[in-house]
C-alpha cells in the first residue's frame, strides 16, 4: 500500500509537473505575442504621427517647390527647372519662370526612364507640348534630404515627402541620359490638344497643393504612376487595371500599348525600341533638340 501512494504521489507529481509547464509555455507564448503588437503600435504610431515637411536640408535640384498660375488662357511657371548638368552630376542651380499659352498645348508624352537592371523599375513622368515646339516636363518625385537615397520600402512609412519637378527637357531627361545613363522611352499619346489641356490643368491643380501644404510619399498609394492615371481617369472614361505592370512602372508602357494609349503600328518590342533614346547622342544646347531626341517610329 505504501509503494502504491508513493507512486501515486509521484504520478501526481508529474501531471502537475506537465501542466504547470504547459502553463507556463501558454503564458510565455501570450507574453511574446503581446509584445509584438506593442511593438506594431509604437511602430506605427511613430510613422503616423510624423509631420510632412518643405523645411529641410533638400538635395541638388530639388531644393525649391515649382508653382503654376493660370489666368484665363495665360500660363505662369514660377521656379520652373532648367539647369545644365555636367558628366559628373553636377550642375548650377537655374530657376526660372515660364510663360505659356493653355490653348497652345498640343501634346502630351510618356517618359520612362530604367534606372535599374531589374526592367520593372522605372521612373515615369510627362512632358506637355507647345506650339512652338518647348516642352514643360512634369514629373513627381520623391523629395530627398541631402544624402539620402531612395528606397520603396522606406517610401511606405512617411520617409520622403512629395515634390513635383516642373522643368525643361535639357533639364530633366538630359540628367537621365547623358549623367545617369539611364535608359530613357519618350513615347507620343494619342491624347487631343483639348485632353492634354485638361490633364495639365488637373496636375497644376496637384502642384500648387504640395505648394501650399507638404505631403508624403507612399511608394504604393501615391508614386509617380498612379498620380498619373488618377488624373488621367479624372478626364477620361479610362480606367486603368490594376496588375504587376501598373504597379511596377517599369512595365507601364506595356499597359499603354494594350490600351491603345500611345500609337500601336507594329509589335510592342518594336515600338519599344524605337522610342528609347539614344544616350549621348543628342546636343542639349542646340536650337530644337526636342525633336532630336523623339525619332520618327513609321
């Protein structure tokens, strides 16, 4: 009998034993759990509370904010980029302003430019055409603090705040070309002079908001692309679709060519290439040489 209650004593031990572990296991595992969704929300609670900001040691080229005012049919471009670059990225700041005629709009054109081996990777932008053959490029970027560099998963947590670059060609797609050796399309729309009109009118509208009040970034919810065809649908009954191709703006152009947007004689591998411009190979500083950089594709 009193074998037996040792061994009972011993089995009762043990069973304790376990579930006390057990216990102590389920403890351990609901502490680890609630300290990951702590963590979250402080996370998240210091990206949200971050504040936007214009007051900021900004990089070359991005140290002012453009401005658009347009009376009646009179355009005013204040701060409107136009520097010269040299082979070693440098170059003298040149801000100007700029007038133009909002009936004398004639075009409007794609531009993407590949800064990376990955083709998926891109930066997108527009360039407005005139009567008189000048073209003002617009193109919304990520405002970068001196020494900082871009990075997409940064830009999802309130890292860089929004500027529109509001330029020249020279400018703009020179610095892409000729000191970054990017791989640059310039693609014609099939957009009416009255549709480009309209679609500068509802980006002037953007420009003068980030003028007014800073805002930031966002990598999925507010990058150069979708800035871009929100308007676009503003103006339209197009509705873009939503896939890997329209998310990564490297592929952008191939959504153009399935939509018809941009002209479509011939296979889309074709017309890519056609398009690209040929790095070092146009003169920045000589009379026309906008129309140097788009070659005829027929």
């Amino acid at each position: 009998a009193g074998a037996a209650r040792a061994c009972l004593r011993k089995s009762v031990s043990r069973s304790f034993f376990v579930v006390s572990l057990k216990h102590m296991e389920k403890n351990r595992i609901k502490i680890i759990f609630l300290g990951i969704i702590v963590a979250v929300l402080v996370f998240l609670s210091f990206v949200l509370l971050k504040k936007p900001s214009h007051d900021r040691d900004w990089e070359l080229g991005q140290e002012r904010l453009p401005k658009i005012d347009i009376v009646g049919d009179d355009i005013e471009i204040s701060d409107f980029r136009d520097f010269v670059w040299n082979g070693s990225g440098k170059a003298e700041p040149r801000y100007v302003s700029r007038k133009h005629k909002l009936s004398e709009i004639r075009s409007v054109d794609v531009i993407i430019s590949h800064f990376s081996d990955f083709e998926g990777l891109a930066h997108i932008f527009l360039s407005f055409g005139f009567v008189d053959g000048k073209h003002v490029v617009v193109s919304m970027e990520t405002r970068r603090e001196v020494g900082e560099e871009f990075s997409p998963i940064l830009g999802l947590l309130n890292n860089f705040e929004i500027i529109y670059v509001v330029g020249s060609e020279r400018d703009i797609v020179g610095l892409r070309t000729d000191v970054r050796d990017e791989r640059v399309h310039i693609y014609p729309t099939v957009a009416s002079p009255e549709k480009a009109k309209e679609l500068f009118l509802k980006l002037a509208e953007d420009i003068n908001r980030i003028y007014a009040k800073p805002k930031f970034y966002n990598t999925l919810l507010s990058n150069c692309t979708n800035v871009i065809t929100r308007r676009v649908e503003d103006i339209s009954e197009l509705k873009f679709p939503l896939t890997y191709k329209t998310l990564l703006p490297g592929y952008f152009d191939e959504v153009l060519y399935g939509m018809e947007l941009i002209p479509a004689a011939g296979n889309f591998e074709e017309i890519k290439k056609c398009h690209q411009v040929d790095n070092g190979s146009v003169d920045y500083m000589a009379e026309g040489f906008e129309k140097k950089l788009r070659r005829p594709c027929d």
